[in-house]
C-alpha cells in the first residue's frame, strides 16, 4: 500500500510539473568557439587528413584493414550477430533522426524555443554536404564488393568511406550532450553518445559492411560536425528571430476582425434658396417653334372667324350640303316650321 501511495504520488508530481508552462529558457549557455574547442576541431581534422592519407597511400592501415576482413568477425562469433543487426540500426539516419526530433521537438514546445530544432537541422545538413561529399569523391568499395587483395579500392564508384553509420551516430546522439542545459547532463549525454558511437562503428565491422579505417574516418567526421557547431549559432538565433516574427504576423493577420460591408446611404436632400425653389416649383415652358408661333398668330388675323363644327366638309365630290344657305348656324334661333296644309 505505501510503495503504491508513494508511486502515486511520485506521478502527481511529474504530472503536475509538465502542466505548468515554463518560461522560454534563458540561463542555457549557449557553446562558443572557445581556445579549447578550437584546439580539438584542429586536432580532428589533423587525424581526418592522416586516415585520408594513409588509406590514400595504401599504408599499412590498409593492410589492417584487410587482415580484420580476413578474420570475419562474423563468423568468429555468430551468437552476437541478431542482436548487432537490430543495434546498428542505432546509426540509420532515418529512425536516430525521428526518435531524436521527436524529443527536441517535445522540448522546444515545452521551453518555447526553436534551438533545438534548428541545432539538429543543422547538424544534419552539414553531415549529409560532408560526408556525402567525401563518400563519392573517393570513391571507395567496401570489403563485400573489394576486388584486388591488399588494395586500397578507392575511385571504383564506392560510398562507404567514411562510415555513415558510425557519423550519423556521433552526430544524432551527441547533439543530446551538445543542447544539455546542465554540466552533469552534458557529462552523461557525452558518455553515452561516445558509448553508442563507438558501439555503432564496431558493429558495422564485425557485420563486415565497413572497412576498419572507415569507422575511423566517421568518428572523426562527426567530432568534426559537433565541434564546428558554435559557429553557427549566430545563424540559428537569427533563423529563430525571423521564424517566430513570422509567426506574430500570422497570428496577428489572423485574428484582425474582417470588415463588413458598409450600409448604403441615404439620399440626402439639399434645401435650395427661395428664389431656386420658385422656379422649380413653376411647370417648365416648352420652347415654342417658329411653325407654332405663326400658326398662334392666324386667329389674331382680322376678318370673320368661323367655328370648326360650321365648316363644310371637303370631299373630292364636293360639299354634302344641299344649295342655299337658309340654314342658320348653331346656337341661333330658328324660325318655326310652317304646317303644312292641304289646298
């Protein structure tokens, strides 16, 4: 029961740390190219160029090389072969890379900082510019496909050296050490990430994939990568900058109100003075044409003026109107009619 409260209670704790919200992280020490780091990264790339060199000039590391080939690790202890090939599955970039960006990822929501996130995308891009590189301009075949015994193999269209696998691990587990916020973290995190590392590089020996002298080579092409990542890190707080101003616009655009449409107006009457409103309220007149003023003008003429109903009408066969004019207009008194009378 109390094993069961105190585990209880132990989980109400974790729980209740990850609901509050932290505050974005500032007393992380961001790494510098210090004296020190820099005596390290020449040291590296001096031992990078001697593994070159050697393999290059066919020395007597290539001889080893060929001797550990020969000796067929896999061969000299097969119940460690199913496990190796699940454990080299540790320096797959695609799975390393998934498993580490979820954890950064996780970490950057929750401290409300996108280092992480770009440190690891940078690390990975200049692994994948250097190693690529060198991979396919040497040119080297590895020991499955090697053709003359004691050579170097190197500008047949290989691309195993340097060791992938064993870079890749360097790099994706020591990015963990690199972004540790605590010395002691960094301490276990650069162990564990050496450990893993190194563990990676052998086991793509003994699978019999790599030369000896490739594991070399991608150890040292990782330490190189991890080492050189100080001068980047005013690349990475600019890129954060942009990222997270980009970010306040968007949510800015995003929560301005969208404008309705306005209301039409209403026609608005204009008083116009005295004088104006005579003349609008007076019917225009309509110009009178000179064929209508003339036509005006004829009743003005002097002489008698017949009414329209009093005219005979005007045919081609002459007037309807029987001879005589003992007929008296309208309006006038007519004499009466005489009876007639027989006689």
């Amino acid at each position: 029961m109390r094993t069961e409260r105190n585990l209880t209670r132990r989980l109400d704790r974790v729980f209740a740390r990850l609901d509050r919200e932290p505050e974005r992280p500032a007393h992380i020490d961001v790494p510098v190219m210090s004296r020190h780091r820099v005596v390290l990264f020449s040291a590296t790339l001096a031992f990078y160029l001697a593994i070159v060199w050697a393999v290059v000039t066919t020395s007597w590391l290539v001889r080893l090389d060929w001797q550990v080939m020969f000796f067929r690790p896999y061969q000299q202890w097969p119940q460690i072969h199913a496990f190796l090939d699940y454990y080299v599955v540790l320096g797959q970039r695609g799975p390393t890379a998934v498993m580490v960006a979820a954890w950064l990822g996780w970490r950057s929501w929750r401290q409300h900082t996108l280092r992480p996130l770009l440190t690891l995308a940078t690390s990975l891009l200049l692994l994948n510019a250097t190693v690529g590189a060198a991979k396919y301009g040497m040119g080297r075949l590895g020991p499955h496909y090697a053709t003359v015994i004691g050579s170097n193999e190197m500008g047949l269209g290989g691309d195993i050296f340097p060791s992938g696998h064993t870079a890749n691990a360097v790099v994706t587990w020591g990015i963990l050490a690199y972004l540790a916020s605590t010395p002691r973290a960094r301490r276990w995190l650069s162990a564990l990430s050496a450990i893993t590392s190194l563990g990676v590089g052998l086991t793509t020996v003994y699978l019999g994939t790599h030369w000896l002298s490739d594991v070399l080579l991608g150890w040292a092409a990782g330490l190189l990568i991890l080492l050189a990542l100080p001068w980047f890190e005013p690349l990475i707080a600019k890129t954060e900058t942009r990222l997270f101003d980009l970010r306040d616009r968007w949510r800015v655009r995003r929560s301005r109100p969208v404008p309705e449409p306005a209301a039409p107006l209403a026609p608005v009457l204009l008083k116009a003075p005295r004088g104006a409103e005579a003349e609008q309220s007076a019917p225009a007149r309509e110009p009178v044409s000179s064929t209508r003023a003339s036509r005006g003008l004829a009743h003005l003429a002097p002489g008698p003026h017949t009414a329209r109903s009093e005219r005979s009408p005007v045919t081609p066969a002459g007037s309807r109107r029987p001879p005589g004019g003992d007929r008296a207009p309208r309006g006038t008194s007519q004499p009466a009619a005489r009876p007639l009378t027989g006689g």
